[in-house]
C-alpha cells in the first residue's frame, strides 16, 4: 500500500490539478472497515503563508479540495512529511492494529488512516465501532513502534 501512496503522490505532482502551494504534510484515508483495500488516499498540502491546506483526493480523476483553514491548536506547527522516511507499510500497520483491537472485543465499523509527520512520521489510526468506541493508536512509521493508545467511548462526548 507504501507504494500505491507513493505512485498517487508521483501522480499529483505531474498533473495540471496540482497547484505546488506548500509542502506535503500529510496523506489521509477514511473508509468502512471492509472497503480498505478499495479506498481512495487522500493527499494533502501545507501552505504556511495561508496558514490552509489544499487536498487531493486520488480516485480515477483528481479531485481538488480548495484551500481550507487548518483545524489545530494555534501553538501546533505542522511539519513537513517525507514520504522516504516512512519504511513501514500500511499493511504491516494495519495488521498490529487489528491485533491490539482483538483485546478490546469491538467489532469494528469504520477505519480513519493519517500518515503524518510530528517529530519523526507518524501512522495514526482510528478505529470506530459497533460499540461506538473510538480506539486510536499512533505507531512510528520508521519501526513500527506504537507510541500511544488510547480506547475512548465517544458517548463521553455527549453534553448532559
């Protein structure tokens, strides 16, 4: 899957779509847990001056999403993503994942991938369930280490 990520970012930068505004910052998939393989990536571009992000979504066309305002803390710098220091495939991620999953019992509806950069890249997965829990566990791309996790029931968002 590295090297389909890697093919679609080759690809953007050599279409008429691409508009070279800022640097790569982060590649972004959101799917039903049973479509992974199907899915589309989402490339996405950092422009510091703006302060937004412009994406891409990589299906048989390229689908430009217009610059968007960065949802962050304003103290939050982000950082360029060098895909050549990422040397674990999502597939070998994905597989961890599943097995950190087995020990919670959900079952699980939807996945959230977001490869990014924070000190050193970064696989950051969210997993949403039947139970509607959410379970996000960051693992370094370089090793596959995971550096954190945390189950969170999302009802404990719900405002009495």
């Amino acid at each position: 899957m590295l090297s389909k990520i890697k093919d679609n970012y080759s690809k953007l930068l050599k279409s008429k779509e691409f508009k070279n505004s800022g640097f790569l910052c982060s590649i972004f998939l959101m799917s039903d847990i049973n479509e992974v393989d199907n899915s589309k990536w989402q490339i996405d571009f950092y422009d510091e001056s703006s302060d937004s992000i412009t994406s891409y979504y990589m299906s048989t066309q390229i689908e430009v999403i217009p610059k968007s305002k960065v949802f962050k803390e304003e103290s939050t710098k982000i950082e360029e993503l060098k895909l050549d220091d990422v040397k674990i495939e999502f597939n070998e991620i994905y597989e961890k994942t599943n097995k950190l999953l087995e020990k919670y019992g959900d079952k699980v509806v939807k996945i959230i991938v977001i490869l990014q950069n924070q000190r050193h890249p970064v696989w950051n997965i969210s997993y949403f369930t039947n139970r509607f829990n959410l379970l996000n566990i960051k693992l370094d791309a370089r090793n596959g280490k995971v550096i954190e996790k945390k189950l969170i029931p999302l009802l404990s968002f719900k405002k009495e």
